[in-house]
C-alpha cells in the first residue's frame, strides 16, 4: 500500500507520458503479453484482452463493435461496482453519504507512465455518475518478467463519510472452454499443499479470516489453468499473488454465460471501512501472470519479479547458511551448550549461528511457551554475558549471528501483560482466547506500533553483532476487538492490524536496511508477497521431514522463489512425524533451497559430519544457480510417480543443478529415467554427482550434449525410498 503513494510522487516527478495507441484503448505490454482496456460509448471501462502478446497494428478493440446484450451486463468491467446492472461480485461495493447503495463507475482519463527501462503503469480514473467518488486503478507492466500488477485507490470526495463493503485490488474476466484452479491449503507443519479442481458454475473463494497470517488455511494465491488441467510445459495458465498478510479474499465466478470473473483483494468478511471525507484507501498489489507454456513459465515469472522488482527484499543478496537453535535445544539451553552448537556450526562451514526462542525474560523466565513474551530482556540465568557474550563468540568463530524474536505477542504471564492489558487484542466482556498460551498485542494502536519498532531496536542494541532477526507470530486473531479503535470502527481491525504492521516493518527497513530479517509464522504462516517485501527470507514450516518437505516446498516454489525459502536439515526420527530418513536425503532436500541445519552438530556420526561438510562446500559452490537461476520441475511429489526432481539452471543456461528424490519403493527392476529441461540443446554438459563418495551414475564425471540430456534424459540408480541424487552440470561452451 505504502508502495503507491512512493510510485504516485516518484512517477509525478519523472516520468513521460506515452501516447495512447488507439482512441478510447488502453493497452500494456510486457515483452510476450497484453493487456488492453477499453471504454465505450456509455463511458464504460471493461478489459478487452489478457493473453499473449499482440501485434501493434492487431485491432483489439474490435470485439466491442459486437452487439452485447447489455441488460445482461454481459460486458466485462474492469473494475465492477455495486449497483447499476452489476449482479456478479463487486469489485467495490459501497454506502455512499447519503445511504444510497449504488455506485456505476464511469472512466475520466487515464495516464500512461515509464518508470523504467523494464516498467510501465497506466492510473486509470475512475469516477461514479451521480457522487464524487473517485477510483484510481493502478496497473503496471514488467516487461522481462512477464508480470502485471494491479490495485486501487479509492478517494471519498462526498461531503460525508462513506462505508466500504468490498475493496478488492484486482478483477478479470476470462474467457475460456474449462476452467482449472490449483490453489494452495495447509495448516501449521502442512503449508502449501497443492490441489487442482475443475471450476463449475457459481463462486468458489479462497480467503482467510485469521487475520495476521495468510498461508495457514489458505495461501493468497493461485494457478487457473485454461481448457485442459494444469501442465508443467504447456497450456494456457493464469498465476496469480496477493501482496497482503491479513485476511485476503480470492474469488473464482463462473457465470452463466461460461464466463470466469475473478476478483482479489482483502476479504470484506467483518471489514466495512469507514472512509473520511478527502481520504484514499489503498488497496494491496495483486501480482499476476500468464504463459501459453504452463506451470513452469508462470512460476519463472514469480521468482524473477520477486527478485529484479522488490518483491523480497535485498534479493540479490546470496542467502547464508543457517544453523537455527530450536530443534537441536528448544528452550534448554546455556552458554556452554550453545558454544558447543556454535563449535560444531563452524566446524560444518555454516555461515550464521539463529539462537531461537528462549532467550529472555526474568520475571517470567521463557523457558517453556507459558510465559516470557513481551519481556525482551537477556534472561540471566541462562545467558550471564548477556547477547552479547554469545554473539562475540559466534563471530569469533567466523559465523554471524541472529536472534528469535516474536514481538506481536503476549503471554499472559509476563510483564507485558501486567503493564498495559489495554494493547491486547480482546472484545471487552468476553474471554480473550488463547492459542499457544498467547495474546495478540493491538497494532493498529500507534503506541504498540512504537512498543514493537522500539523492541527491534533494543533487542538490536543487546549486541554490535546481530546481523539477523527471525520474526515469529505463532498465533492469529480470534474474538477480536481494539481498544484504541473508536466503537463504530471496531470493523477496522483486520485491515488497520496489517497496515500497522507495515508501517512498524518500513520503520524497521529505513533505518536497518542490511538486517536479515525471517519471516516466520509457526513455520510458513506467513508466506505472501505483502510480507516478503521487507524479508529476506521464510522459514517454509515447522516440518523438517525430508520426505514431506518434497511436497511443502514444491508447492511453496510454484509461487515463491528458492532464495527465500528456509529448509533446514533437523534431526532423526522427525519431530513432527517420527520417520526417519537417511541423512542424505536430509542434507539433499535441503539444498533444494535456502540451506540451513536445525540441530546439535555434535549428534552427528562422523560420517554424517563428513556428509554435512562436503554438502555445505557444494552448496556454496552451486547456490547462485539455486538462488538466483531459473527453476524447472522435472517430476512432481504429487504425480504419483514415486520421484520428486527439479534442477536450477543459470539465465545463460552454462550451469545447473539436478536433484530427484525417491518418495516411494517402484519394484526391483526400476531405475527412472528424467528428460532434463531448462538446458541449452546446443551445449554439452559435464555432469558431476555431489554428495557421494562413490558414484556410480554412468553419465558421472562424462561429457554429454543437451540435447541428448533433454530428449533421451538421464537414467538413474534411484530405486529405494528415500535415496536421492544431485547432479551438477556445467558447460564449457
Ligand atoms: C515457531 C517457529 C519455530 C520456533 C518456535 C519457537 O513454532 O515456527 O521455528 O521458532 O516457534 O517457539
């Protein structure tokens, strides 16, 4: 939201208008797609085309020439209000100053705007034919990575206050013979499970109403897959991604027209918003792609735009390699204990030692879930030299150091809780509910925004070497009410909580830009592009399995980019499912993104040990390709194949990683065959098996074209559940 108002005063400074192309049209290029508006005579905006690319002399506009049954309201808006012929779900819904329900938006004028060599917007306005009421629709193109995004700004020009039902950032109609939406559920140690279905007549929503954490229930985003079901290499697809970290609402209409409207923003669910006379609401991005070439394209897409346009923070930062304190000590631990962990992380080659949880309070010493949070002060017993002490040694030993913290919350027994009961989120006269023995402090108060910023700026100031925040929020909203808001606008919460947490994270961004901070959310609850925005990274779950972290990560990346995604090797039988996997599965799926270990490295075996170092020597080798080059799913978890396989390769296609993983027992005779992809079919590859003392891959150590490695593919010894294979290809050529 704030990234408008800096895009309105940076563009009003610098940029060039372009010509429209056509009377009446609006179109936006990327470097394959289009996206074109268009406005009738009746003053009508609707969107014309969303698809590939078409020719600059193509007459887009053409179809509105078609006689449309208007008492239909066949036409496709751009942006639907409430009221006039409007009967599908509105884009914006609202009770104007004097009670009247409708609105009819009707277009003004539009700018076109360069931002850049790889960026152009249009500012489409917007207004209602009987009140002042002003819509500014935002849409900007980025052209190398294929991606448009799109929001709204809502500005009251009535005399008097108006009521906000829906607010939505993004609509689209599309046409197309089928419909296929993958979208994306899970739960706490179960995040970005993937599910496809056939969409039929009528609304089906993805949305939460959790309020501070997205992907736990839901994820804000989606695939919808055009005519036939989702395919990694072909079909026409649709990809879509809200930038919000509160409750968000994605609809899928099916009308009876065979047309599918689809519209996103933050869930209207308990949200009217009272806006003042001369206000704007600013409604989330909603980022969104298209390919002819499936899944993999649209995945592409996301990851570049995340990473070239600020949709993760400093992300073209190479990611550390992490230890993280929590399953290898929990909340038992001492200076001696942790020295050791520390001795053991450098012995590895890890590059930042994460002390997690456990580390403060006094009063109410946090050394279980029970108490302590709110207090963030060193506790004396189990840290004597205070932060301080254990960074200086972390650093003494060549690593970095990071710390846990989870400032939105609140045990009941800490001081917190005692000082200032009134900036706990609770609906006064009634039982304030308790998840993980916690409250939610209140954030649209402005003093607990100060409280949370100035708990940053403390816990940072405990040592001169703290190079990493792991931020958690392990519960979501329940029984909501806020004593800073007034009565009548207790329906503000959903939405002023997220804004209030924005505004502590740009605080925290303008003043510690190079900080790391990790999102984390009792693992991926908080995985949306509202939040990445200012991480550098997520933790991806509390599940550490190997096994299923095949399924948790190939649905996070379909969305969200490797270099951001926390995988950590943790400890035999998993916490969390008792299986035990051998430790080369463990180390190999972690590779597959950001590496990090979750244990005490002295519970290794010394072949173990030698397996971790030789992985981490690798892993700093090939993580550029991992980080920063394109992802190509070979085999998916959930084909039932029994692999799961992907490789990175390089944007100039020179280098690659390839793994596959076996999930499940295919027969004694069986040994898979994988076509590589992503790989340049004019280029030979020398191919190397990492983090295997003894290969016994034929193609290792050979010389071999691409095109032969994407036609024929590579045949592997992978027959035994829970072996695996990384493969590293690089070319001379
Ligand atoms: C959450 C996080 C874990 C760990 C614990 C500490 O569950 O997801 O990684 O930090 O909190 O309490």
């Amino acid at each position: 939201m704030m990234d408008f108002k800096k895009l309105i005063v940076f563009i009003s400074i610098f940029t060039i208008t372009l010509p429209t192309a056509e009377a009446n049209s609006i179109r936006l290029n990327t470097r394959d797609l289009s996206l074109c508006l268009h406005i009738d005579e009746d003053g009508l905006l609707f969107l014309s085309y969303f698809g590939k690319k078409l020719k600059d002399t193509a007459d887009y506009y053409n179809q509105v020439k078609t006689p449309i049954y208007l008492d239909y309201a066949l036409k496709n808006e751009a942006y639907p209000a409430a009221g006039g012929r409007t009967f599908r779900e509105p884009a914006l819904q609202i009770t104007h100053s004097d009670g009247d329900i409708n609105t009819e938006l009707v277009y003004k004028r539009s700018e076109y705007k360069y931002i850049n060599e790889n960026t152009e917007a249009v500012i489409v306005y917007l207004e209602d034919r009987k009140f002042p009421l002003e819509v500014k629709l935002y849409y900007k193109a980025f052209k190398q990575e294929n991606v448009f995004t799109m929001s709204s700004e809502i500005i009251n020009k009535e005399p008097k206050e108006i009521v906000l039902h829906n607010y939505y950032s993004f609509y689209l109609p599309v046409n197309a013979n089928k419909y296929y939406l993958t979208q994306f559920y899970g739960s706490a140690a179960k995040e970005m499970s993937v599910e496809e279905h056939a969409l039929t007549h009528g609304m089906k929503s993805i949305q939460s109403r959790k309020g501070v954490r997205t992907t736990h229930t839901e994820n804000p985003s989606f695939l919808l897959s055009l005519n036939s079901p989702l395919e990694e290499n072909s079909g026409e697809i649709i990809g879509g991604a809200l930038a919000w970290s509160g409750n968000f609402k994605l609809n899928f209409e099916l009308d009876e027209f065979n047309t599918l409207y689809l519209s996103a923003g933050i869930n209207s669910y308990a949200s009217e918003y009272h806006l003042l006379p001369d206000k704007s609401f600013y409604t989330p991005e909603m980022i969104f792609t298209y390919s002819v070439n499936g899944a993999g394209d649209i995945s592409r897409n996301f990851h570049d735009w995340a990473r070239k346009e600020g949709g993760l923070y400093n992300s073209h930062e190479i990611r550390p390699i992490v230890l993280n304190s929590w399953e290898g000590v929990y909340f038992s631990f001492d200076e001696e204990k942790l020295k050791k962990i520390i001795d053991g992380a450098a012995e590895i080659g890890v590059e930042m030692f994460v002390l997690d949880d456990g580390w403060f309070g006094n009063n109410f010493p946090r050394n279980n879930a029970k108490m302590g949070l709110g207090d963030w002060q060193v506790n004396k017993e189990k840290l004597p030299n205070g932060i301080n002490g254990i960074a200086d040694y972390t650093v003494s030993k060549g690593l970095k150091f990071g710390l846990w913290i989870e400032p939105e919350m609140v045990n009941p027994q800490s001081d917190l809780a005692k000082k200032h009961p009134d900036w706990i989120v609770k609906a006064e006269g009634r039982t304030v509910p308790l998840i993980r023995n916690q409250w939610l402090l209140d954030l649209c108060n402005p003093k607990v925004q100060d409280f949370i910023f100035q708990t940053f700026e403390q816990v940072l100031k405990l040592s001169d070497n703290i190079s990493y925040i792991k931020w958690d929020a392990n519960r979501h909203a329940q029984s909501i009410g806020s004593s800073w808001l007034p009565s009548n606008k207790q329906s503000h919460f959903w939405v002023e909580y997220i804004q209030g947490l924005y505004k502590v994270y740009e605080r925290i961004r303008q003043k510690y830009p190079n900080i790391m901070i990790q999102a984390c959310s009792s693992g991926g609850g908080r995985v949306d592009y509202g939040s990445l925005k200012y991480h550098n990274e997520f933790w991806a779950s509390d599940n550490t399995d190997a096994y299923q972290r095949a399924f948790i990560q190939y649905g996070t990346n379909l969305i969200y980019p490797a270099i951001a995604t926390g995988a950590d090797v943790s400890n035999n039988p998993n916490r969390h499912t008792k299986r035990i996997i051998p430790f080369k599965f463990r180390v190999d799926m972690a590779m597959t993104g950001r590496m990090g270990f979750e244990m005490q490295p002295e519970d290794l075996d010394s072949s173990q040990r030698a397996l971790a170092k030789e992985a981490v020597i690798n892993y700093k080798k090939v993580r550029d390709i991992i980080q920063e080059g394109d992802l190509y799913r070979i085999s998916s978890p959930y084909d039932k194949s029994g692999y799961y396989s992907i490789m990175y390769v390089t944007k100039d296609k020179k280098r690659a990683i390839f793994y596959a993983f076996c999930l499940d027992y295919n027969g004694i005779a069986i040994t898979p065959t994988f076509k590589l992809n992503g790989l340049s079919d004019t280029k030979r590859y020398l191919i190397k098996e990492l983090n295997s003392a003894k290969s016994i891959l034929g193609a290792n150590e050979k010389n071999i074209a691409g095109d032969s490695l994407i036609k024929e593919g590579i045949n592997i010894n992978l027959r035994n559940s829970y072996e695996s294979i990384v493969l590293y290809l690089e070319s001379k050529d």
